[in-house]
C-alpha cells in the first residue's frame, strides 16, 4: 500500500470536475462552455475537502463581499486544472468551488478553491 493509498483511505467527500471548452453543435455552430456547462472530467471521486477559510472581506465604496477558500485533496493522478468548476459533497451539504493552480505531492494534490455557491 503507497502513501498515496493510505491517504486516500481517509477521503469521506465527493468531487465531480468540469472542464471549460469549446462544443460543436450540430449546426456546426462552436460554442464556449464553463461553469456546470462544461465537460465532465472527473465524477464522484473520493476527495476530502477542507473547513472554510471563514471568508475574507474584500470592500469596495460600493460592495463588500465575503471570499470562502477551501483546500481540496485528491490523489496524484486527478488532475483538475487551474479554472475547473469543481462540485463538492461534505456531510451532504454541496459546494460549487472554482479551482486555482493544485500543488502537487507524490502522495496528493491540494488544490485550492474559491467558494462560488452552496447548496443544503
């Protein structure tokens, strides 16, 4: 058993990973998709997502608006890519996070993520 296996082991949360990208339609018409809209790369793999940051006031003279980060580890071999909308389960509760750049291990990958919506 690797490292990477024993990690993984403890991995209770769920993930599922879309890729933004180009379609053709039948029309022959390309489209650009994101967000949910985009292709599945990965789906209901083993993850274990972190505890919120507790959020981060980023204020303007007009706004105020409160930033969630989570970590989310993976094994080594997901890779989800910097600009990937990831859908993660935690204790039944549905986060909809936007990945940034993963750092890497041989035994994971930490990829960081910006809070964009939560479902109960």
């Amino acid at each position: 058993m690797t490292e990477a296996d024993i990690l993984a082991s403890t991995y209770t949360d769920t993930c599922t990973a879309y890729r933004p990208g180009k379609t053709l339609l039948p029309s022959g018409e390309s489209v650009f998709k994101k967000g949910l809209e985009g292709q599945v790369v990965y789906e209901n793999i083993p993850c274990a997502l972190s505890s919120p940051s507790g959020g981060k006031l980023n204020q303007t003279n007009t706004t105020a608006r409160v930033d969630t980060d989570f970590s989310l580890f993976v094994r080594p071999e997901v890779d989800i890519q910097p600009g990937d909308t990831v859908v993660a389960v935690r204790l039944g509760k549905v986060f909809i996070c936007g990945a940034g750049l993963a750092e890497r291990h041989p035994s994971h990958n930490n990829v960081p993520l910006k809070l964009q919506k939560d479902k109960a």
